[in-house]
C-alpha cells in the first residue's frame, strides 16, 4: 500500500535533505567513533595493530555502518512519510487492490462523516431582521436544497432535478431548469453521475461549513455554503483502479443561497435564490467533467498532464480557496 520511497515528495525538500545529512554525519562519527574503539582494544590484546584478518573484520564493521546508515535513511523516509496526514499518497499506485468495502480508507476522507448527517448546521443568531429562530430554519431549509443536489439519488442518477428545483423561489425556477437543459451540465448547482458508472454502497462523505449575513436589502438573509463531497465509485473489476482516488471523485461546491421574506417582496420572489456558485473538480475523469458530468478517474484512457506538487489534502481542505484550474487544466466553473 506505500509508495515507492525514492518517489517521495519528501526528497525534494531541501529542509528534509538538510535534516537527513545531518543525521548521516551524525551516524558516520559515531561509526568512527565506535571503530577507533576497536582498534585501540586490539592493540591492547595483540600489542600490535592487527593483521590482515583483522583487515577483514575493519571492512565487515565498515560495510555493517554503511547498511547502518542506509537503514537509518530508510527509517527518516519512512517516519516522514508516516508523520503525513492520511490520504497525502491517495493518488499514487499501491500494492495492492482497492477494498471496495472500505473505499475512503486512504483517502483525507477516511475520517469524515456520511451523508446528510455530515451536514451540521450551525448554531443559530439573529440576523438582521431574522430571529435566531428564523436562522436556524433557514440551516435547515439549505441542508435540505444541499441534500437534494448533492445526494438525492433521482438528482445524481437519473438528473431529475424538479425536487431540487421546487425548493427555490418561484420566480428562480424556470431559469434555474433552463440551464439544467443546456448541453454542459450546471455542475456548480447540482451534481450528476455520469452514464455508464455507479456508485458504491458508501454514502458520499463530506465536510464543510454554512454561514449566515444580511442580504442586500431589508428582508433578505444570505447563507453561504462551503462543501466538499466525496464520492465513491464502484468497479467491475477493482485491478482498473491502480489508487485510492482513482475510485473516489473529488466535488467542492461553494454556494450562496439568498432567501427573501416578507411584503416588500413580490409573493414569486417570496422564497430562496440562488445568489452565486463557485465549484471545483479533483480525482475525476476529465472527459465527463467537460459536460460538467462526474465520473471516476480511472475511468479516462490517457493520463493527463504532469504530476502535481500539491497532495490530495489540500484539495479536500474545503477552507482553502477553490484554485483557478482544476487538475484536468481547464477553468473552474464560478
């Protein structure tokens, strides 16, 4: 399951090189140190320095500091490499064949939570001219728009998007389901498998965060919404997939949701927009992400472009902000 250690990004950090050198001088005075010892005990056994035999014994002790010192080369790769968070390798081959029935196991999604019950809403303050109380039903009537278009099944496979789209504002809708019929799918509002692929029994995992602010007029509440989802795709045959993230596709959606009420609003504007969506793409097939579709990415023929210096955590860290270009080189939706 680990990579190879001479493919360790960690080699290419001067700070590291700095710190293993030293270790190595370090090691190799002590060697010298040991050695000087051992010869000194001859001459004091044999009265002499020793004969070639103990030539010998000079080069086997030299060859054992030498495996000494590369075994300890091994041991500072393989600590810095475990000091790693889980997932920093996702995206390289391993070993051995991907557990379908543990799919995040090596993935920074292995510790996150399941489904809808990984979207906890926040505690509740007055905003504006909105109870705390009218903020917290606010949480919830967003957790239940994020679920209807990130995890409803009717959503992801077969693109039915009249639940979702019931849940906004009648004087959004009709836009929102315009754009839905275009030729790239609206991926920024809602996900959708690619045909042709499954998902795994997993629930997708997920993790972000929602907030609350005034709106732009008297009687509008903004909350905005920053998640990352994680979804785990099934295989025929789990050989095709040669790492962790070949299986689980990557989706971060930053969505602003703007809620207006009252009587200064016409009653088909009475309800929630949506304001503004930012959303980006990693561990995917390019190819379905071009019709804004998703699908995973082993499931591409060609390995696109070359390996990226940044790790598979900071991709799923949905506090970083969403790259201009995702991984296949195109720009992000916004």
């Amino acid at each position: 399951m680990e990579p190879d250690p001479f493919e360790n990004p960690d080699l290419r950090d001067p700070e590291w090189v700095r710190q293993a050198e030293r270790n190595a001088r370090k090691g190799a005075r002590k060697g010298r140190r040991e050695a000087k010892k051992v010869r000194k005990k001859q001459v004091e056994t044999w009265g002499q320095r020793p004969k070639k035999r103990f030539r010998r014994t000079r080069a086997i002790a030299l060859v054992a500091v030498v495996l000494a010192l590369a075994g300890g080369g091994i041991y500072y790769i393989q600590q810095a490499r475990d000091d790693k968070p889980v997932g920093t390798y996702a995206d390289r081959p391993t070993a051995d064949p991907i557990d379908l029935n543990r799919p995040f196991a090596e993935t920074p999604a292995h510790d996150w939570a399941e489904g809808a019950d990984a979207i906890v809403v926040p505690r509740a303050v007055a905003v504006g001219d909105f109870t705390a109380e009218r903020v917290a039903r606010a949480y919830e009537e967003v957790k239940a728009m994020i679920v209807a278009s990130r995890l409803d099944p009717r959503m992801l496979e077969h693109g039915d998007v009249e639940p979702f789209l019931a849940l906004l504002a009648e004087g959004q809708r009709e836009e929102i389901r315009h754009q839905f019929r275009e030729a790239e799918w609206p991926s920024r509002y809602a996900t959708r498998i690619a045909p042709g692929f499954r998902l795994l029994a997993a629930e997708p995992r997920i993790r972000g965060a929602m907030t609350a602010e005034p709106g732009d007029a008297p009687g509008a509440l903004r909350v905005r919404t920053n998640y990352v989802f994680a979804y785990a795709f099934d295989v025929d045959d789990p050989r095709e997939a040669l790492a962790p993230l070949d299986l689980v596709a990557m989706f971060r959606a930053d969505v602003s949701y703007l809620l207006y009420e009252g009587e200064r609003w016409v009653p088909r504007d009475r309800g929630y927009f949506l304001d503004g969506a930012e959303s980006f793409t990693y561990s995917m097939s390019c190819e379905a992400m071009r019709k804004g579709l998703l699908a995973p990415a082993y499931s591409d023929l060609t390995a696109l472009g070359l390996p990226d210096s940044r790790r598979p955590p900071e991709y799923f860290d949905h506090t970083k902000p969403i790259p201009d270009v995702n991984t296949c080189g195109a720009p992000e939706a916004g």
